[in-house]
C-alpha cells in the first residue's frame, strides 16, 4: 500500500515563494514516476512537474524557469520549490506517482497515476 502526504501549501502573495513536501510510505519499485499535480476550480486537473527514479524531469511550460521538482531519496519525499508565483498558480496541489507511463503516453498526464495523496491548497493573492 503506497500513502503519499502533501504539506507546505498556504497564501503567498505574487512574487513570493513557497515549498512543497510530499513524504511518501509504502513499497516503491526501482522504477517509478513521481510528480505534482494541480487543478483550480472548474478546472481540469493538470501536471506541473514530474521527475523519475533517475532523476530525469519533465515540467509543464507554465512553470519552466519559476517552478522546481526534486526529490530526497534518504528521506521518500519529493518536493516542488514554487518561486516568482502567480495568481494563476493558484490551485488544490496534489502529490502522485506511478510505476511506468503507457507507451507514448505523457509523464504529465493525470490519468497515467495510480496513487495520490489528499491535496495541499495554495493561494496566490495580493
């Protein structure tokens, strides 16, 4: 049984920065997809940032050059470092991972995770 477990989200006001956590707990294979996820109301649910057992990263462009993904090994817990923030970011994050992509699927497609965790709110607002 995996368990993923968000924290860090809060207000910020534009410009300002915030970190994310997601500690996670269970089996993991060798092989796997980690990533964040968010989705604002009447919104579809989007990927922002995933990084792979490798270390490997694919971002979404709308957060290239503000947003980082990076993981801790030692410590199972992923994070996603959110700098020069918009209100446009503003939105329910989610932590997910998975053990393999389908065959020309996308790393940052919702649909191709298994497990989630329950959601971080983030607000970006003056």
């Amino acid at each position: 049984q995996v368990q993923l477990v968000e924290s860090g989200g809060g207000s910020v006001q534009p410009g300002g920065s915030l970190r994310l956590s997601c500690a996670a707990f269970g089996y993991f294979p060798s092989s796997y997809y980690m990533g964040w996820f968010r989705q604002a109301p009447g919104k579809e649910r989007e990927g922002v940032a995933v990084i792979d057992s490798d270390g490997s990263v694919r971002d979404a462009d709308s957060v290239k050059g503000r947003f980082s993904i990076s993981k801790d090994n030692a410590k199972n817990t992923l994070y996603l470092q959110m700098n020069s923030m918009k209100p446009e970011d503003t939105a329910m994050y989610y932590c997910a991972a998975t053990w393999q992509v389908s065959y020309g699927g996308s790393w940052l497609q919702a649909d191709e995770y298994k497990y989630w965790g329950q959601g971080t709110q983030v607000t970006v607002s003056s």
